[in-house]
C-alpha cells in the first residue's frame, strides 16, 4: 500500500468553526478501495480493505512511489472544510507533540505590552497626543489578547481522527480536545480483504515515538493560490504558524504561498518562487541523462540554456538618480570581515584572515557587482534588525534599537543571525556566498550594467564541483548496504544558497531561438512555479536524511495537497499537469520519499487522471459511497466527467452555459406559439443559426422550417444556386 492518507473523520464536539457542512463521525474518504464500517463508538474502528488497482499505477519503473488522489464537489460541499479541518488538526497535534510551542505565539503580544507600559511610565499625560497612543496601543493589545483566547478555543476544540498507511499497515491519528496519539490497527485477513480494527483506549500504545523513530511520521506541502482561502482575520491566528516556514522541516506542514492577514504579497512570492526555479534548473545533469529530460526542460520543446543577468541599478539610487554606497563606505572595514567569518558553510571552515580580506575585497579590487553585493549585505542585515522578529525584544526596544554605530550590538546580532537559517537570512546567504566563492561564469570582472548571458551548463558544472569539494572537505561520507558513499547535505550546502542573488534582474533563456522565460503566459509561469516549488520542497526532505541520532524530525513519507491547482490554467495545460508532475518528480536523483499527492479540484481534465477508486465525491458535506458514487473517471470521456463528477443537476447535463440555456428556451417557447421574449421570427431563425451544438441546431431548424415551409424552399433555392456557381467556378467554396 505504501503511503496513503486514507481518510479523515470528525469527531462529536468538533469545533463547529472548523465542522461547517461536514458531519460528525462520518468518514470521509480519500480511497474508496477502504470502506469503514460505521460505529456508535468512535474509539472502535473497523474496516476492510480490498485492493482493485495496480499498486505501482502512478509509479515510475518502481523508482518513485506515489499515489494520487482527489476531492470533488460543487462551491458549498465541504472541499475546503475537509482541507481546513486537516490543517488545524495537524497544526494541533504539532503543538501538543511539542513540534511547534503555542507560547511563541503570544511572544509578540507580550513585548507590545510591556513596550505600553513604558509609554505610560514615561508620558505627560497631559499631552493628548500621548494620550491617544497610548489608548491605540492599548486596544492593539486588547485585540490580541482575545486572539489569545481563539488560540487556546482551537487548540481544546478540534477532534479529528485522520488514517493513514505506512507500507501494509494502518495509522490512526487520534485528536481529542488536548490530547494527540497515534494507534496501529491490528489487520486478519479474510478472503480476499484484508480486515483492521483498533479499540482506542488508554491501555493502546501511542506509536508516536516509535513513527518519529522509523522515519514513520508524514510532512504535508500544502499549495493554495485562491485569493479569499486561509486569511488569518477569518480562521486564526494559528495559521500564520504553517505558512512556508523554514525550521529545515521540522513542523510535519507547510502551506504555500505565504499570507499576512489573507494578502499574499506577490512580488516577494515571485522572487521565491524564481529562486526555487533557479535552484532546479542548475541542478547539475550527468553525462548518461538526457537535457530533456532534466528539470531545465521547463514548458514542452522549451529548455532552459541561458542565464541573463542584469543588475538592478535603481536599487541604491538616491533621488537625484545616482548610486549611492553609504553603508558600504561607513562599515566595510568595520564589519565585513566578520560578517564573511561568521556566516560560514560548515563550523569547520577556517577564518578569513586580514591579509587575506585586503587582498580580495580591497576598495581598488572591488568591481560594480561586488560593490552592490556589500551594500546589499549591510541594507539587509539592517531590514532584519528593524522588520523581523528575531529577538524582538532586544533588538527593538528604546535601550538596545539595533545601530551600525554600536559594535557590541552587531556581534550580538551577527550571531544570532549566525542561526537563523530560515527565509529571513535566505537572501543575505545568497550575497554573501556570492562574495566568498568565486565561479568563472559569473565572470566578476564585469560590472553587469548590461545584460550578461552565462551558459546554464558550466554555471550548474562549476556549482556542483565546488559543492562537492566542499561536501569532500567538511561532511563525513556514510556508507550504505553496498559500501557506497553518500553524504547527509545540511542546509547551508543547498544548491539554493549558491544561485545568482537578488540584487540581479534574471532572465531564463530557451535554447533553439524558443524565446526567453519572461515571455511565457501567467499560466506557464504559474505551472512552472508550483511544480518547482514541489520539486524544491521534496528534494530538501529527500536530502535531510542522517542517522537520526540529532533527535530532530526527519520524514520519508510526503503528502501534498493542490487546492484548486487549474487556477490559471487553460484546459489543455490542466489536462498535462498530472503526468508533467509525475515526470518531474522521477527526475528527482537518489530518490527515498513515497508520496501521496491530494487534488481538490473543479477540473474535469484532472480528473480524467485518477482512477475512480482514488476519488472523494461530496455533496452537501456527505462522502458518497456505493452506487451514489459516479462510475467513471479515468481516462474518461471530459463531457461525461463534467455531467457525472460535478453533480449538475438533471436539466444541466446538456453543458451549455445558463445564459445560451436561457435564449434556447425562449425560441423553443416562441416556436411552440408560447408566450416568449423573442419578438419576430428573424431573431429566432439567428439565435438557432449561431448554436454550435449540431443536434440541437437540426432539431430547432426542424421545427423553424415546419412553422415556414417557404423559407425552407427559399433556404435550398439559394444553397442549390450557390453549388451551381461553385461548379462554374464564380465562387470558391468554403473550407469552414
């Protein structure tokens, strides 16, 4: 079976916030090859399992392990509230695990309000300007204070049990008010089923440890682009919690894109995203594999070859339009050298002495680029200070407000930042590296005003070479079952931290003349990035294996869930994702990660390829079962799909729009002598000329020409002249 997130069931007493449509105590399936046998107990559960399907259906020469399947129903079903409900329920069991600590939430709460008591401290209260700030601040933390209360209201309200397989076994993730554990079904088997049952008690083993032990535990990529879902103001605060959070995968989710207060901020997901693509694209491809089959293969015929490089020189531009390096003029000398030492690859690398530093960053070596890299570096250890939370409270306060001025403040906050290793220190990482380590393709003795194109291929070469050299030098090689050599990669050996920082204006350029990557659609952009995104996520996780000795989380089993991923997407691109998927995950190198892939979805075009056996049919916040279920879906016919998977309604399985539905009827009406809103038989005979349906247009020509025999006869005069002239060559004939 290998993994599987089988289903997931409400409790009785769950938060309603959460329950919406859906039912308490009803099982909702993933699979319906496992079929649950309702109980009045919720601790006793029973099921039996009856394998219809090619395990490897979805597998590629048994070398990626994956199965698929999806959520269907009409807006109002239940779709997102099944997504929501496993959200809160695997954020809740990460709390109470310890995984996430609910009182880092409250954090910023506490800071705001000891900053409020030394305003009224320190305030003339008879300055009304003071006196209406304090009374601000003083409601912000009021307003916080209740989103305490929803907190604690969450965390004691969601009971949910979610099924899962790990190989030929059943888990049951148990979620009741504070409580979480994870049971092991016993299975018999019986025929040709296979039967479990498990009686939750407090006599049951919780598995939790023995999973976490056994790489048994699953992680959930989450990627949600619908503009209204997931805002923090509607659902809670806990969900600022599992937005694309960088702990090096330690939280079992994350949810894509990132959202503050419901705004995805499209400018900084876009750099991300270009980053991510970056990554995969210069991902080094070895002599026995084929380009096209790499992930620089980005759209069909469309293969990246080229990097454009520009830098973006309005970055540092004063108002008067010239360049200005002020930080890199006061601090250079004062800092760099430490900056450069304490962000080091491994604890193992050697200091860079003065002598060296001179040599290298000296100001009469420094070209255009360097410079803007230096000053990037000071900007953005200053955005951090003043914007982030790291260390809020001593960083940010009126005594210690971070300042390039106070020595003693930035070696304390170089070393913490020295440990951020987290999508707040991603960019910095990136101009630093490309200040430490040098690569002929980048070719440093140019300034980069103008477009720069470097060669994917030895830009990828001399990343991979000097990544192993490095890996060589301070990572210890372990050994596997054939005596072969691998390396556990810590993260600050990813590809990612290596690529052209973002101080660039970068442009992907296709091989053959097929163009450059900033003129594909939105759509192709949108593809492109959220299977990259993917792509980085698995191939992290995949490279995160040690010896599980460092007591940190590591996963094998991946979940990812596509909430509506045909937003954007033109129909023939929603009827290629699946496969373009599957391909791009088997390109992944050395792969020991079995996924489950979840699409929630309104398409017919996806559907078509998942089997039915995979699907969850909702209506009204009931899982269908039986023979209430449509009978088809893969590789089924996409009218049909539509007509049977979408629960139109009896009337609407004709699939044409309401509007042209409408204007029909009324000429039906009118032909029937009914009282209808088309006014003379001119406007009916157009409307019946412009449907494109062929048997509706017949039938309604039928009876048009039944109501006006003479038309018909003038309609053949004028088609039997019109031969005639094509015959004598007065006319040419149509091809349409």
């Amino acid at each position: 079976m290998s993994f599987k997130l089988i289903a997931i069931r409400p409790l009785e007493g769950c938060n309603p916030k959460f329950l919406k449509v859906l039912k308490e105590n009803e099982f909702y399936t993933f699979y319906s090859d496992f079929v649950f046998e309702k109980s009045l107990n919720e601790n006793e559960i029973k099921l039996k399992y009856k394998s219809t399907l090619p395990e490897e259906l979805f597998w590629d020469d048994k070398k990626c392990h994956i199965n698929v399947s999806a959520v269907v129903g009409k807006n109002g079903s239940g779709k997102s509230s099944i997504l929501e409900l496993f959200y809160v329920a695997i954020y809740n069991f990460s709390v109470i695990k310890g995984i996430i600590k609910a009182d880092e939430i409250l954090e910023n709460i506490e800071f705001d309000f000891e900053e409020l008591n030394d305003i009224v401290k320190s305030s003339n209260m008879d300055d009304v300007n003071n006196n209406i700030r304090i009374l601000n601040d003083y409601k912000y933390y009021l307003e916080n204070k209740n989103n305490e209360k929803e907190i604690i209201e969450i965390e004691n309200n969601i009971n949910v049990q979610i099924f899962f397989t790990i190989g030929s076994e059943i888990y049951v993730i148990n979620l009741k008010k504070t409580t979480a554990t994870i049971h092991k079904l016993n299975k018999d088997e019986e025929g040709d089923y296979i039967q479990f049952y498990c009686i939750i008690n407090e006599n049951n083993n919780d598995e939790f440890k023995s999973l976490k032990q056994n790489w048994g535990l699953f992680y959930s990529i989450v990627n949600n682009y619908s503009l209204y879902g997931l805002n923090s103001n509607e659902i809670g605060d806990w969900i600022n919690k599992i937005f694309h959070k960088n702990d090096s995968y330690q939280t079992p989710i994350v949810i894509n894109p990132m959202r503050i207060d419901g705004n995805i901020d499209v400018n900084t997901e876009t750099d991300l995203s270009k980053s991510r693509l970056l990554s995969n694209i210069l991902t080094y491809v070895r002599e026995n594999e084929k380009i096209e089959d790499s992930f620089r293969c980005l759209v069909k015929n469309k293969i990246a070859s080229d990097l454009i490089l520009k830098l973006k020189l309005d970055k540092f531009k004063n108002k008067k339009g010239e360049v200005e390096f002020d930080y890199l003029e006061k601090y250079k000398e004062l800092y760099l050298l430490d900056i450069l030492n304490v962000f080091k690859i491994h604890s193992d690398e050697l200091d860079i002495t003065k002598n060296e530093f001179d040599k290298k960053y000296g100001d009469e070596k420094l070209n255009l680029a360097e410079k803007y890299a230096i000053e990037y570096v000071f900007r953005k250890i200053q955005k951090i200070a003043n914007v982030y939370e790291i260390e809020k409270k001593r960083f940010r306060s009126k005594e210690s407000k971070f300042d390039f001025e106070s020595k003693l403040l930035v070696r304390e906050f170089l070393e913490l930042l020295k440990n951020e290793d987290s999508h707040i220190t991603f960019k910095l990482r990136q101009a630093i590296n490309f200040l430490k380590y040098d690569y002929k393709s980048f070719l440093k003795t140019r300034n980069y005003e103008e477009e720069v194109i470097i060669p994917i291929e030895s830009l990828s070469k001399e990343i991979f070479e000097n990544l192993q050299n490095l890996q060589k030098k301070y990572l210890k090689p372990i050994k596997d079952s054939n005596d072969k050599e691998w390396f556990f990669i810590p993260k600050n050996f990813n590809l990612i931290n290596f690529i052209p920082p973002s101080f660039f204006e970068i442009d992907i350029d296709f091989e053959n003349n097929m163009g450059k990557f900033s003129f594909l659609s939105s759509g192709e952009k949108q593809k492109i990035f959220s299977i990259s995104s993917i792509l980085y996520h698995i191939m992290n996780i995949n490279s995160n294996h040690t010896d599980n000795i460092s007591g940190k989380y590591e996963y094998r089993y991946v979940n990812i869930m596509f909430d509506e991923i045909e937003l954007c997407f033109h129909p023939e691109m929603q009827k290629s994702f699946i496969n373009d998927l599957l391909k791009s995950l088997q390109r992944i190198d050395h792969m020991n990660i079995y996924m489950n892939i979840v699409f929630v979805t309104h398409s017919p075009f996806i559907l078509s390829d998942i089997p039915n056996q995979n699907i969850m049919y909702l209506d009204k916040g009931n899982c269908l079962f039986g023979n209430k279920r449509p009978q088809n879906s893969f590789g089924a016919n996409i009218t049909d799909l539509l007509a049977d998977s979408f629960f139109f309604g009896n009337g609407d399985k004709a699939l044409i729009g309401d509007f042209a539905r409408e204007k029909i009827k009324q000429v039906i009406k009118w032909l029937n002598n009914e009282e209808s809103k088309i006014l003379n038989k001119e406007e009916a005979k157009m409307i019946i000329e412009i449907i494109d349906e062929p048997l509706l247009k017949y039938k309604l020509l039928e009876m048009y020409f039944d109501i006006f025999p003479e038309q018909y006869d003038l309609e053949k005069e004028k088609e039997d002249v019109r031969k005639r002239a094509i015959e004598l060559g007065i006319i040419k004939e149509r091809n349409d």
